[in-house]
C-alpha cells in the first residue's frame, strides 16, 4: 500500500506501532491504545492481495495472540483471532479458507511446543502448502521454528508480522489461487 493511500487510522496506527517497537509504549498500553483509535477513526485499510491470517494461541496465553493481530491488522491484513483452547484440527480448517494466506500460533511455554511440533506437515498434507506459517513466543528460537516447519521466524513480534507479509506479498499467494 502507497502513503498516498494511507488513511488518518492508517497513519495513527503506524505511529502508535512505531512508538510500541521503539520501546516508548508497553505492551498492553499500545494494544488499548489501538483500541482507542479503532473506535474513533475506524480500522486500518486493508490490503486484498495480502488477504486473511489466522492468529492462535494455547490455553490461557493470549497476549501474544493478540499482540499479533493487532499488528497484523496495522500492517493490512484481514485477521482472523482464534478462541482460546480451541483445538488444532479447528485451527486447520480455518486455513482452508482460499483467502487465508498465513497462520501465526504463539506459544507461551514449553509444553505448547508438542501441539506445534510437525505443524507445516500436517498443513501440506492438507493441502494447505500457501498458508506462510509462524510460530512465536518465549520458547521459540530460530531452531526451534525451523524444526516446526516455519516459512519465517523472528524474535519479535513486529519481526514476525512483516517478515509474514512480505512472505505472503513475495508468494503472491492470493494471485495463485485466483
């Protein structure tokens, strides 16, 4: 998306990201204060060809989830946030939707790291080899997220959404389905 075509949500969430990755807002601050900015200018343009993500969670843990599409959101895409305890085979039928093009699970612990464990298999032997998978959270290194089977990986949370989107843009996964 050009700056010509940025609206005034567009712009006041690309500030309030800039602010949140420079470390002047903690997290759950910058997550309220998108909320804020929601109700008073309306949501973040979207960008068709980056199309829908689905963003997970285990268990309780849903900061990070959150965290995640709320950026994903900023950055264009359509998101789809997944209920908590829901269970992996729902997580995977979701992605069967033509206009989902990425899927993010945060883990908070070690022991979410089994549920992930052989994800990007099962997802190709469900036909689901355009979906760009990112595993994040504490427990995930970059080993960690190549044994998963992740298309990309960063320590961070605002790593993670861009390096997504320029893997879906790179792809061009909505173009290949049309």
């Amino acid at each position: 998306m050009t700056d010509s075509r940025l609206s005034e949500a567009d712009v006041r969430m690309n500030g309030l990201l800039d602010r949140y990755e420079g470390g002047r807002y903690p997290l759950m601050y910058f997550i309220r204060a998108v909320a804020r900015a929601k109700e008073e200018l309306g949501d973040c343009s979207k960008d068709p060809e980056l199309g829908r993500v689905v963003v997970a969670c285990f268990a309780m843990h849903t900061e990070g989830r959150d965290l995640m599409s709320t950026i994903l959101g900023i950055v264009g895409f359509e998101v789809t946030v997944v209920e908590r305890y829901t269970s992996m085979d729902r997580i995977l039928e979701l992605c069967s939707d033509p206009e989902v093009t990425a899927l993010c699970v945060s883990v908070q612990a070690t022991y979410d790291l089994p549920q992930v464990k052989g994800l990007r298999s099962r997802m190709d032997d469900l036909g689901l080899e355009r979906v760009v998978l990112n595993v994040g959270g504490s427990p995930v290194s970059e080993s960690v997220a190549r044994d998963i089977g992740c298309d990309v990986y960063s320590p961070t949370a605002t790593g993670s959404c861009r390096a997504v989107k320029e893997e879906v843009l790179r792809r061009g996964v909505l173009r290949a389905c049309n």
